[in-house]
C-alpha cells in the first residue's frame, strides 16, 4: 500500500506518476502487439506506425524523469515514498527499452520477405504472446502491490528463454537447408531476440516492485539468460521435404 498524506497535492504528485506508468505501459504493450502483427503479415503501413509511436514512451520517460525530481527536490520524500519515486524512474526506463524493442522488430519488416515458413512466424507469435503476458502480470502487480505474485511473475522469463533458445535452433536449421534463407532468417534472429528481452525487462520491474514494496532486493536465486550459446547444428542437415 502507498502512503497516505496530509499534503492532498503530494498524494497527487505520486498518483501522477503511477498513472504515468500505467499509461507507458499499456502503449508499450500495443507497440510490441502491432509489431508482430505487422510482421508476420508484411504490413509495411502498421510497421511504420509503431516506429513513429516510440516517441511516445520518449516523452513519456522524460515527464516522469522531471516530475520525479522536481518532486524530490520540493518534498524531500524519505523511506517507502523515495522507493516510489526511485523506482518510478528505474520502471519508466524499463518500458521505454520495451518500446525501442517493439520499434527495432518494426524495423526490419521490409527485410523479411513474408514467404517463411509458417511454422517460424507461428514460433514468434508464441514468443511475443508469453512476453506480452509477462509484461502484463508485471504492470498489474505494479498496480496493485501484489509482491506475492512476483515470484511467479519472473519465474515465466524461464518459459520464455526456452522458447527463444527453441525458436533460435529453429532458424539455424532453415539457415543451413538453403542459403537463401540466411537474410530472412537473420533478421528473424534479431526479432526473436528483442521480443526475448522484453521477458528481461519485465523482470526487471518486477525486482524493482519487489524493492519499492519491501524496501529490499529481491533475492538472486536463479540464473538468467537463454540456452542459445549451448546450441549445435549438425553440419550436414538434410532437406526438408
């Protein structure tokens, strides 16, 4: 639960940045959805659309920066409210990278040719759809202080590394049946990845949630990071028929 304070103007001014949050968040979301989409179906037009509207989390970003510490500055916040305000900053942050995420997948629209297998793209839906429930949860529990739910929030960055290290051998193999998908699949690779680091980011703020409820950091107890470096592609792979 937030403090409650005597200065009704205060209060406000940490309610505006919790909205702020609430509001990043969402467009966030929609960035990362319309990206994919635009993807999977060659939509040049919705492609364009989202890289124009990372300029939102841009501005976004910088208000709460500006407010965090012209309120810092005026209240001389201690305890729980300073964790607020901190890790408003820390949590703004993490969903603006979200945004240049959903950008960057944008981006290389006009490098894939649309004609992969349907099986790649399906893969990559699955990824972005696990991510975007990660990125979710996490909000929510922003929303609601839920520290309970937390565990659970960042454990479901394990589920979405296996599918990425998946998605990635996947590709590799396309890659090596025929020389004229390494482009496509190249580009694909990066997309994956940054749809993989939208899992991290959730996470992230997950850790920061943890640290504004509890004023502690969320234990480490588990390793972080995707099996891809572990992969191996036999040499020879045989057509696909």
């Amino acid at each position: 639960m937030q403090s409650v304070h005597i200065v009704t103007a205060y209060d406000e001014e940490l309610k505006f940045l919790s909205k702020r949050i609430a509001a990043m968040g969402g467009h966030a979301e929609r960035m990362v959805e319309q990206a994919v989409a635009a993807l999977v179906n060659a939509d040049h037009g919705l492609a364009q659309k989202v890289i124009q509207d990372d300029i939102v989390l841009d501005e976004g970003q910088r208000e709460i920066d500006d407010k965090a510490i012209v309120i810092i500055a005026k209240r001389q916040p201690m305890a729980t409210d300073l964790r607020e305000i901190v890790g408003a900053i820390r949590i703004s942050a993490d969903i603006e990278r979200v945004g240049d995420l959903g950008k960057n997948v944008a981006k290389r629209v006009a490098a894939v040719d649309g004609r992969q297998p349907n099986s790649l793209f399906r893969g990559l839906e699955a990824l972005a759809n696990l991510a975007l429930t990660q990125l979710k949860e996490v909000l929510d529990v922003y929303a609601s202080r839920s520290v309970e739910r937390i565990g659970l929030v960042r454990d479901r960055d394990d589920q979405i590394d296996a599918m990425y290290t998946s998605l990635f051998r996947e590709l590799l193999t396309y890659m090596m049946e025929d020389p004229r998908n390494i482009t496509p699949c190249t580009h694909l690779l990066f997309c994956a990845k940054n749809i993989e680091r939208i899992g991290d980011h959730a996470t992230n703020i997950a850790e920061t949630i943890y640290y504004i409820v509890t004023g502690e950091q969320m234990p480490a107890d588990r390793p972080k990071g995707d099996k891809t470096d572990k992969v191996v592609i036999p040499a020879t792979v045989p057509a696909r028929t």
